[in-house]
C-alpha cells in the first residue's frame, strides 16, 4: 500500500489549478443511466471515486470512452442491468446515487446497501422514503435495496434531514415521473444546482434547485448529457489552508469564489489574507494566527468536508478554538492522529476545543477517512521533521495528484510504495 512522506516546516508559494468536483461529477454519471445515447462530460477529475462510478456505470451496460482521462463519453443505450454489485457499491456510498435514476428508466433497481462508514452510519433511509413517495416499491432483501415501480408518480415530499445526494436521488427519479413533484428541505449545495441545470439543458423541467424546495415536471425521456464539471470547492478550501498552515502564498486558480465564502471569511477571522478574484482566490499568511470558532452545516454553511483540513490549522492558533460537527456523528477520526503529532485537542460529544501550540511534529500517522487524510497532510506541511501517511488511497479517493500539486508549490513530499 502506498504511503505519503512529508518533510514539513517549507512556506509554501507559488499557484495551483483546481480539479472538477468530485461530488458534481458522481451524481452526473448516474444521471447518465436516465438517458439513451451518447453522453458527454467534459473536466472529470482523475480521482478513484469517479473510477468506481464509471465502473458502475459500465457494469450496468453502458458504453465507457474516456479520452485524456478528464472527457469521458458514455453510450447509454443499452443499459439493461438493474442491480449494482456489492464489490462496487461498497467502495463507495455515492454509488447508491443510481437507485432514482434506475428505478426511473427501468422500473426496477437492486443496488447493494452501503455499509456503515468511517465517518458515521450514514443510512439511506431519507433516498428510500423519497422513492417510495413517488410510488416505489422497496424491499431489503440479502443486503440489496430491492425496488420496483411500474411508473413512478409526482408527489409532495418532505425530506426529514437535509441530505445530498438523497435530494439528487429522487430529483433524478422525479424528472421521468409522471405529473409534478414538489420535494421540500431539500439541500442547497452547488452540486445539486448544476446537476438540475444539467438535466434541464437534457429536456428536464426542474426549478428552485438551489433553495429548499424543488419542484419537478415529468418528461417522458431526457436526451443524453453534455456538460463541463465546475471546480471542487473542497479541493479549492484545502489548497487554501495549505498556504495559510505554512505561512506561505498560494494562488489558487480555477475556483469559484462564491461558493467558498465561508473558508474566506473564517480565514480572515484567522487573520490570514485573502484576496478574492473572479476565478481565483489568493491566500497570504506571515502572522500567527488567530483562533476562531467553526460549526458546520449544509450549504451555506461551512462545509463539513473542510472541518478536518480547518481543525489542522486551528492546532497552530494562538488560543483556544471550538470546532462543533452537526452534519455527521463521527468525524473527528482526524484527531487522534494529530494529537499524534503535538496537537492538544479534547472532545466532547460533537465539540472539539482546540488549544493552539506552536509547531506540531512529525510522526506516523494513519489515513481514516479522505478529508481526514488532507487533514494529515496539512499538518504534515507544517510540522517540524518527517511525517509518514499510511492508507493514502483514501485521498486518492478525492484529490486529483495532490503530492503533485503540492510539490510544485515547493512541500518536500513524495509518495512510496
Ligand atoms: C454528501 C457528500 C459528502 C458531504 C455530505 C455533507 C457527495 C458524493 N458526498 O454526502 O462529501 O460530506 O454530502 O455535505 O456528494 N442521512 C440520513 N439518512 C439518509 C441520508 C443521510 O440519516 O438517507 C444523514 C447522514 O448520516 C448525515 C446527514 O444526513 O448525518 C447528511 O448526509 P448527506 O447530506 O446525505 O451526505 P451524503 O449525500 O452522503
């Protein structure tokens, strides 16, 4: 298994290009298997998450061309599989984003159930009650979701959590239904508004995506997709933290500044300067930093995939932090690691109180999740001595040659076998 050694303490400067979002890209693959034909999509990061799904998608009977690794086409016409095996699925709980859209071409989806991950259980319950709501059948058999629907039908539904992919889940399957589909709470992330506008721009009707309540026509078919992935915005957050842990100066380009409000402003608040562009934000960091209080939400809010990357650089603020997780029960993986390295951080439920310390150090640590990997990274960036990451394919999961990127900012890092 592949390990990441960093030798930390270097500012880093210079500029780095952001990859296409991976949670942009996963839903638009599954919202393939609603088409009949040759479907384009241009920007794909090369990350392993995005490998599982074409995989997936191929497995149930698509066509896979991918050229240069970021444009891939896929013929969809003769998708004919309904069931999502189990080695593929349970690599990755996003794969549970093609039951809608099968359910919806083909009447009929068995996709295996994801297990629990290391970031908490993460059901499916919400995706299921969605479906069921537009008239599908389901059933848990031998670990596989098991569900029919002759026709789907518009409907009102409220989702009890905000939940992402479930929103796209049963946007996806509402777009084939027959009549008008009213979802309510539903998530606001940016993923979920340029997955509507992709399907719109296929002959879907949905509008409000965005906001709180999407409201979906039924079509009868959609033509195949075209479209161009946006940049990742956790990827653009954690290239930012990168130069602001090592005092450094990072033009990170190809972002969208908007959607990255939240890490602006509590970088600011960190007393890290951020200077914001039309696609590019750039981060200056030289004075020790401040420590400010985070809380995690759906979007807007400050995102939960950057609370481990924000944690990192908490640790060298000069005082006390508290970092509270309300999306998920158990993603504070990262900390027993990075205590590993010096940190002084203590939990409390869904809190962690950070206490600031000068330089962390270098030392082994272990990968547990992919942001808490990037996490680990960035510590590693900023600690004094060598830091050995062990289980990188997790971060291979999500970030497109991060050791690459990094090093061309100046970090000593490399990657062994
Ligand atoms: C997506 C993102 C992930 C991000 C998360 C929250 C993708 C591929 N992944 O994950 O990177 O961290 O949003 O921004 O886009 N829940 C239930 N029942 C359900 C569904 C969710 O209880 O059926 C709970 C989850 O356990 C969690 C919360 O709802 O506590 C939010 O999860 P959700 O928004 O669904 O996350 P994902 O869509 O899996």
């Amino acid at each position: 298994m592949d390990k990441i050694i960093i030798e930390g303490g270097t500012p880093l400067v210079g500029q780095v290009t952001i990859s296409g979002a991976k949670n942009a890209v996963l839903p638009v693959l599954a919202a393939t298997l609603l088409t009949q034909g040759e479907n384009e999509i241009l920007e794909v990061p090369r990350v392993r998450d995005v490998k599982t799904m074409v995989d997936l998608v191929q497995d149930l009977g698509a066509e896979v061309d991918q050229h240069n690794g970021s444009r891939i086409v896929l013929d969809t016409s003769g998708v004919h599989k309904t069931e999502a095996r189990y080695d593929l699925v349970s690599t990755m709980r996003a794969s549970c984003l093609v039951l809608g859209p099968l359910l919806a071409r083909l009447g009929e989806a068995r996709v295996s159930l994801p297990g629990g991950c290391a970031i908490g259980a993460r059901p499916i319950d919400l995706h299921i009650k969605g479906l069921e709501a537009l008239g599908a059948v389901i059933k848990l058999e031998e670990g596989y979701i098991h569900g029919t629907a002759k026709k789907l039908k518009g409907a009102h539904h409220y989702f009890d959590l905000v939940t992402v992919t479930g929103t796209m889940n049963v946007m996806m399957a509402a777009t084939l239904a027959e009549g008008e589909t009213v979802l309510e709470n539903c998530a606001r992330e940016p993923e979920v508004s340029f997955l509507a506008q992709v399907l719109n721009r296929s002959g879907a009707k949905i509008e409000g995506a965005g906001s709180d309540t999407i409201t979906i026509q039924g079509v009868t078919s959609l033509r195949p997709i075209e479209c161009s992935i946006f940049p990742d915005r956790i990827e653009a957050a954690t290239y930012m933290i990168a130069g602001a842990i090592t005092g450094g100066e990072v033009e990170v380009l190809n972002c969208l500044p908007d959607e990255l409000e939240p890490i602006v402003l509590k970088l600011r608040e960190a007393g890290v300067d951020v200077a914001v562009n039309e696609r590019s934000v750039k981060v200056r960091s030289h004075s020790p930093l401040t420590p400010v209080n985070i809380r995690t939400h759906p979007y807007p809010g400050f995102p939960t995939d950057v609370q481990a990357q924000f944690m990192a650089l908490m640790v060298l603020a000069q005082g006390q932090s508290v970092i509270t997780e309300t999306v998920f029960e158990n993603r504070f993986m990262h900390v027993a690691e990075l205590r590993r390295m010096g940190a002084e951080i203590l939990i409390d439920g869904h809190t962690a109180i950070v206490r600031g310390i000068k330089r962390l150090s270098g030392a082994p640590v272990m990968a547990t999740d992919l942001r808490a990997s990037a996490s680990l990274v960035l510590a590693g960036l900023a600690a004094k001595g060598q830091t050995l990451i062990s289980r990188v394919y997790h971060i291979d999961r999500g970030y497109q040659e991060m050791e690459k990127k990094l090093s061309k900012l100046g970090a000593s890092i490399r990657r062994v076998k």
